[in-house]
C-alpha cells in the first residue's frame, strides 16, 4: 500500500516558468513532510520541508503548499533554471514510529534553457 | 567533512554470492537506515536503527541482514544475492530527534547476474 502519492512521473518546464509537483497520503498521523533532491549519481538531498501547522513554506525560488484538510501538499519552483533539473522526492514520516521517511516515486524534472 | 560514506560505489555479483554494503557516519547520528531505489518505485526502507545495539526492520526487509556495533556504522549485508536485488542501495542517516533532517550516502548501484 503507497502511502504518499507522487505527480507528475515526470515533467518538462522552459526556463523561467513554474514547477509544480504534487504529493497525496493517507495516513493522518504523519507530521512532517519534507522533499529531497536527487541529481544523477548522487544521493537525495534535503531541499525544503514542512509541518503541518503552516499552510505554506517558502525558500528562495522553492514553496511549499501544504493542505492538511485534502492530505495534499505541493511543491513549486519559481523562475526554473536548467540546474534545477534533477528528480525531486515527497516524503513523510510519522514521530511516533521513529520517524521512517516514507517516500514517494519521484518526478524527473528537466528544465529546457 | 565526510558526511555519509559509502562503499564500494559499484558491485557485481553472481546469484547466490554474499555481501556486505559498508556504510559510516562521521556526525554522531543516532538513527540510520538503508533505502534501496529501482526506477519508478522511488525509494523504499530496507531496514534502520535507532541506536547501537537496535535493529529493526522496514518495508522490504527480505534477503538482507543488519547489524549495528557502533554508532558509525550499518553494514547491510546480502546473504544470498537475487536478481531482484539489482538496485541501488542508499544508507541515511540523521540525529535522533524526529523530523529532522536526513543525510544520504551517495549510494551503492548493485548488479546481480
């Protein structure tokens, strides 16, 4: 059973636009919600995470929204540069069972210059 | 600053041969976990500990083998390789505390023939 849904599979952006990528779970007990980014023959890295008491999450050119009522939360990627293309991960995880992330199946964004 | 090491970065194995993926950590980290990655299942728990002495397992734990003597370290082991387990095999770790954030190796890609 996929407890964090993940979409698009993958995404294809010119530069200068706007990503989106959406994320849906099931399980309420999850609080904490962050996303990684993967470049080729690298491990993911931490790129910007959320709890569920806010509605929205900003860093730079990266925001997430997040809608606890709908178990939805989004990532967007303003102004999108050729660097940003590389696979981006939602995960969430649950305090109270150690913490596992638990992930979903990932986006390949290619940003076109 | 090392982060998480992994090794070897390649293998190859034969079906039935054993081995050990290495995996150190050098930020006193209590929790560390094994993910392994195949294309479009995006990153699965294999098997994680929150503390030297304490294993247990995660979603896909069959066919592999942990231990934890040290804080440092979290060898996987393969006991009997399967072509099922060609992939790519990523340690993490991070502190204790949950919901923080977790650091990654930059993987292990393994092929069993």
């Amino acid at each position: 059973q996929q407890q964090v849904k993940q979409s698009p599979q993958s995404l294809i952006v010119q530069k200068g636009g706007i990503s989106i990528i959406n994320c849906a779970y099931e399980n309420t007990a999850f609080d904490y919600f962050p996303w990684y980014q993967q470049f080729p023959g690298k491990g993911p890295a931490l790129l910007i995470a959320i709890r569920p008491d806010v509605s929205e999450k900003k860093e730079g050119r990266f925001t997430i929204s997040f809608n606890k009522s709908a178990k939805q939360f989004s990532l967007h990627i303003m102004d999108s540069q050729p660097g940003d293309s590389a696979t981006y991960f939602c995960a969430a995880s649950n305090g109270g069972s150690q913490g596992n992330l638990i992930f979903g199946k990932g986006t390949k964004l290619s940003v076109k210059p | 600053n090392a982060g998480v090491t992994q090794t070897p970065k390649f293998q190859v194995l034969k079906t039935g041969q054993s081995m050990t993926l290495q995996c150190a950590q050098d930020m006193n980290h209590e929790y560390m976990s094994w993910y392994r990655q195949d294309p479009g299942m995006g990153l699965r728990l294999i098997h994680y500990s929150v503390g030297a002495g304490i294993t247990d397992q995660g979603e896909v734990p069959n066919g592999y083998n942990v231990s934890r003597s040290t804080t440092e370290d979290f060898p996987l082991r393969l006991l009997s390789a399967a072509p099922s387990q060609t992939s790519v095999y990523f340690c993490a770790s991070r502190a204790r505390l949950q919901n923080t954030e977790a650091f990654f190796g930059q993987g292990t890609r393994l092929t069993v023939v």
